[in-house]
C-alpha cells in the first residue's frame, strides 16, 4: 500500500455521502447497471440498491465489478423490500416517473437524505414505486424523443444531487464515519483479504497507520487455527 494510493482512499471515503443512494427497479441491462454504479461512485454514492429483474435471476456481483468495488450493491427481489430500507434509514423516495404530479427534476431537495428510484427500460418505475414516491421527478426534453436512456438520466438527476450537496458543502463534511468507513476502507485496502474474512465470518484486521495489516503471516496462521478448531 503506497502512502498516495491509502491518501486517495481517504480522501474519497472523506466525501461520501451515505445519505444519497439509488435504487434500480428491476434495470435488466448490464451495461446500464455498470453505467450507473460509476455515476454512484463519481458523485460520492457509498452504497446502491438493486431489485432483481421478475422472472429472471441475475447476480449484480459480476456486474461493473471495477465500480462495484467501490459502491456497495444490496440486492433485493421486491421492490417493498428497498422501499422499506431506504424509509428506515430517512430517506425521501424520488422516483424518475412521469405522471401528473412529476416536477422538474432541479426542483426538489437533494440535500436531504434521498434514494433515486430508476426502472426498467421498456416498463419504467413500477407501480409500487410510484405510489410510494414522495415525488416524481422528470427531465426536460427539447426534441422528439420522449426519454433519456436509465442510466443518462440516473447521471443528470445526480449531477445535480452532487450540485446541490456541494453548494451546502456537505462534501467537507465526513459523513461516513465509525464502523462502516472502517470496514470500508479496509476492503479497499486488502481486497482479497477482506474476501477471505468474508467467505469464513472472521472479522477484518486492524491496519496500521500505512494501510497494512502487522503481522500479516501471523494473523493468517492463526485465522487458519480458528477456522480448523469450529
């Protein structure tokens, strides 16, 4: 670990924001979930939500894996079940939707703890979704098309949640703190190490201040010893 490369990680870990996030409703195109999560990682998303496309089971795991290294991807095959995680957590439910009530997107609020909703391609938000949205954003169109592919609008809403946050600067403020930038960092740092621990239930290492694990061969040693003795 190189003092630039762990200055990096700690730099960008300093502007998460843990309170912004999207939620994809049921997107079955990989290439439109890989262009979403850059957009998440660009605008300082920590972590994204995925509801499964019906009928069909896809694993996101192997999806844009450069970017999902560095936002985290919570899977769910109902969209309620989503819905419910971003409600306890605080946040307002804005769905990408046009209906009646739909406002222009620069018109709401993104300083406050938001989860974007996106659909699918062909069906759009689903009605869940839609009722349960605090509000309906949508995109000014000037020409004859009538919509922006999913994940080019994922990135304008963003862009201008990212706007927003940073005229408040709430990007000079670490949000991402205790446990979760620890754990957070780690995986960053020690990859394979970090799935190691993952794939046996061992909890992480503790790093030093250069980003390495002391000891390394000894903790390995004695999480081998641990796991034989279950």
């Amino acid at each position: 670990m190189t003092p630039s490369r762990l200055a990096k990680f700690q730099a960008t870990l300093a502007q998460r924001q843990p309170d912004l996030t999207i939620i994809t409703d049921q997107v079955n195109k990989g290439q439109n979930i890989a262009a979403l999560l850059r957009t998440c990682d660009a605008v300082g998303i920590h972590e994204a939500h995925a509801v499964l496309p019906l009928g069909s089971y896809r694993d996101y795991g192997g999806t844009a894996r450069g970017s999902q290294q560095w936002v985290n991807v919570q899977q769910y095959e109902q969209i309620d079940d989503a819905l419910l995680v971003a409600r306890q957590q605080g946040m307002q439910l804005v769905a990408a939707h046009f209906s009646d009530r739909a406002v222009d997107f620069k018109n709401v609020d993104y300083t406050r703890p938001t989860a974007l909703i996106l659909g699918a391609e062909m069906e759009g938000v689903s009605p869940a979704a839609t009722k349960a949205a605090d509000y309906h954003v949508t995109i000014p169109m000037l020409g004859m098309t009538h919509s922006f592919n999913v994940s080019v609008a994922g990135a304008v809403i963003l862009l201008e949640a990212q706007r927003q946050r940073q005229f408040e600067g709430m990007y000079g403020r670490a949000l991402l703190t205790g446990q979760a930038y620890e754990d957070t960092l780690f995986r960053w740092c020690h990859p394979a190490i970090a799935d190691y621990c993952q794939h046996y239930e061992l909890a992480y290492p503790r790093l030093d201040e250069q980003g390495e694990v002391p000891n390394l061969s000894q903790w390995y040693a004695d999480a081998r010893r641990n796991i034989a003795n279950r």
